[in-house]
C-alpha cells in the first residue's frame, strides 16, 4: 500500500485485479439477490458506485479530522447519508428499478464493498485517488453484477435487458432466476474467473470470519476489542 | 395467534433469509465451516435480531413516525443497530460472562449483517405490529440458525472432496450452497393461511 499509485492503476485496479465481487468476494448480498434480470443489475451497480464514489471523497476528506476511536460510526453515518440520497433519486427517477431492486437500495449501507474501500483505501489516499478508486470499484461492481444479471436472465428467462434473445432455442430454465440459480452462477463465474486468472490468492477474502473480507467494521471492529 | 404462527412459519422455511431472500450471506459463507462456529454465529444473531427488531420498531413508531422523519429510516436504523450491538457487548460482559463467552466474538460482525437492517426495513415495508415485527425477527433468526447450521455440515464434508483447482474455496462453496438452496424451495408451496 505504500508505493506510489499511478491514476490509472488505481482506475482499473478494481476492474479486475480486485475485482469486488469475483476476486475478493465483497457484497455478496446484492450480487446474488437482485441479479434476476440484467437491468436490475445495471441498476444496482450504478446506485452502489454512486455511493461509493461520494463516500470515498467525504472520507477522504474528513479521514484526519475524525478521531480514529469514533471512525466507523463516523464512516457509516457518512454512507448512510449517501445511500438516503440514492434512494430518494431512485424513487423519483427511476420507480421501476427502484421498485424492483426493493430493500436493496437501503441495504448499500452494510454492503461491504463501500465500508472496506472506506477503511482500506479512502482513509489513507487522497480525494483525488480516493474517487477514481471508487469509480474502478463501482465499475467492477457494476461489471460483474450485470453479468451474473445476464447470464441468469438469457437462461432463466431466455430475454436479455428484457429483449428476448434465445426464441425457440431451448426452454428457459426457471431455476436460474430462483435463489438456488443464483448461487449456482455466482459460483461457476467465480471459478471461471479463478480460472481465468489463474492468480490463486490464498485466502479470498476471507481472511476475517465474517467472510466480508478485511475491511468489514465487523473484523476491524473486533480487531480493535469492539471500541467504537 | 394465527397469524404470528404464520409469520414465524414464513420467515423460518418459506422466505428462509439467507436461502430465499439472500440477507445474510457474508456470515452464511464466512462462518459457516465449522458447526461449532455456526452456532455461536446464529445464536448471537438470534439474540441481537430480536432486541433490534423491538428498538428499530419503537424507534420508527415513536421518533420518525410523528415526526415526519421516515426519509431517516435508512440512517436511524443503522445507527440505532450499531449502537445497540455495542449495549448488548458490554450488558452481556458484565451480568452473563458465560453467554459472553459463547457469542462474544460474534456480536461485533453483527452491525454489518444485512439480515438485521433487512428485517428492519421488512416491518416497515409491510407495516407489522410491535409483536409481529419481534416475532419475526425471531423467525428470522431461526432460519439463519437452521440454514447456517445445515450448510456447515454440508462444508465439514467438503473439506476432504477432491476439487477441481478453479473451484477450490469459495466457487465450491457457492454451488453447495446452491444445492441446499434448492432443498428450502421445497417450501415455497408452503403457504398457511
């Protein structure tokens, strides 16, 4: 962490060397959960960057001002202010998705992708670095949430963005649009990604028990004997 | 009575949290390959689930509602959660050190469960009463216990399977988890009325 990051680096770091939800298996809730459809997906990864993006600038910019004792309910007071006004836009701009997506919008605020980057990049990089690490990382979000989205809308529902795509090929699998399709998919992509990638990290995120990776308040929280 | 029998029915099997409704699924995958360790986990958010579901209620009934603050939800919630996990440390510290001892290191991790803000904003979303909104966060936490203790039997045996090096961890784990999903949509025809 110490060396000096280059712009683009930090850019595309989340894109796929640590990729959010495929390399260090963050947010698993809404990655699995509203990725029925592809729009769906599309929807969620813009209101989660969108926070992520603003959370990591406030961060970044308060990170010396806030004493280290009170910073996580400092950082999820700032998130929670975040995904409130995300909610509200949704409401009022886009209904459907937001009616869609359900209490998903409000749960940003324990998703684990915008608390680790809070506690492991914005609060020791500068505004300037802190966002464009919150646009690479909502892009990855974004990325791979609307893959999971397509590949188990084209086979659950043989349509994509709501245009069908497969007509007779073969008959849509109802399975993948149910919970157990989406662990499933979930699951063959990581592999394919592992695969892909051919990087073994050892440990995958789940270096802290709860399995939200390192930056979970939860593990610092516990790391620090539950001070905040 | 009919009725609370059929919220607690409905969030345990035919809703299952982690299963059907995907809250909860860092701690599902996280501490779930040990049965021991599942345990602790779910006891603790049983626990936690229950009194949070009371104090969110009273504070949505009593402070948001009559002050037109329901916009507030989302923050009140969160922070009315992280503030209570940290009560519940250290009240559980000081009169039950034996419980303190089981669920301890769980109830940190518990702030960030989004089965806990999620059933916070379900009462809401389906306007439940003071008991139904406890009751189904009872439930809520025994689905979570049931589905957690279930897939950790599942992962002990994994453990020793001969995998394909890209499945290894966490992809194997997902399609396991798959399986055991499918088990619970044997529940969705379960509807009591």
């Amino acid at each position: 962490m110490a060396e000096k990051k280059t712009k683009v680096s930090v850019l595309l770091n989340g894109l796929l060397n640590e990729n959010p939800t495929f390399r260090l298996l963050l947010g698993m809730c809404p990655s699995l959960a509203v990725t029925t459809m592809a729009k769906n997906g599309l929807g969620m990864g813009a209101a989660a960057t969108f926070v992520l993006v603003g959370s990591n600038l406030v961060i970044s910019l308060i990170r010396k001002i806030v004493p280290d004792k009170v910073r996580i309910p400092a950082y999820i007071t700032v998130i929670a202010g975040f995904t409130t006004i995300v909610q509200m836009l949704m409401a009022a701009f886009l209904p459907e998705i937001n009616k869609q997506l359900g209490i998903f919008i409000p749960l940003i605020v324990v998703n684990c992708i915008i608390f680790a980057r809070a506690e492991m990049f914005a609060q020791k990089n500068g505004p300037l670095l802190s966002v464009l690490d919150g646009i690479g990382m909502g892009a990855g979000f974004t990325i791979a949430i609307t893959i999971i989205g397509s590949v188990r809308e084209i086979l659950g529902a043989g349509t994509w963005m709501g245009i069908p795509v497969t007509v007779n090929l073969f008959e849509p699998a109802v399975m993948f649009i149910l919970p157990p399709g989406g662990f499933l998919v979930m699951g063959l992509l990581v592999a394919l990604f592992n695969h892909l990638t051919k990087k073994k990290k050892e440990g995958n995120g789940l270096e802290c028990e709860s399995g939200c990776g390192v930056g979970c308040p939860g593990c610092s929280k516990a790391a620090n004997g539950g001070e905040a | 009575m009919k009725e609370l029998f059929a919220i607690l029915i409905g969030a345990m099997l035919v809703e299952n949290f982690v299963l059907s409704k995907f809250l909860g699924i860092c701690p599902f995958l996280g501490v779930s390959k040990k049965t021991s360790t599942a345990l602790g986990m779910s006891g603790a958010v049983v626990f936690v689930l229950v009194i949070s579901q009371a104090v969110t209620w009273l504070t949505n009934e009593y402070l948001l509602k009559p002050n037109n603050l329901e916009y507030l939800q989302t923050i009140a919630f969160i922070l009315v959660i992280a503030a209570l996990v940290q009560f519940v440390e250290t009240v559980l510290k000081k009169l039950m050190p034996s419980l303190y001892k089981a669920l301890g290191v769980y109830l940190p991790l518990i702030t960030t469960n989004c089965a806990v803000l999620g059933s916070a904003l379900i009462f809401v979303e389906r306007d439940y009463g003071f008991v139904e909104s406890v009751v189904f966060g009872f439930a809520a936490g025994l689905g979570f216990t049931l589905a957690l203790i279930l897939f950790s039997g599942v992962r002990e045996r994994l453990e020793t399977a001969d995998i394909p090096e890209a499945f290894k961890g966490m992809p194997i784990t997902l399609i396991a988890a798959s399986l055991v999903s499918i088990t619970f949509m044997g529940f969705a025809s379960l509807i009591i009325s």
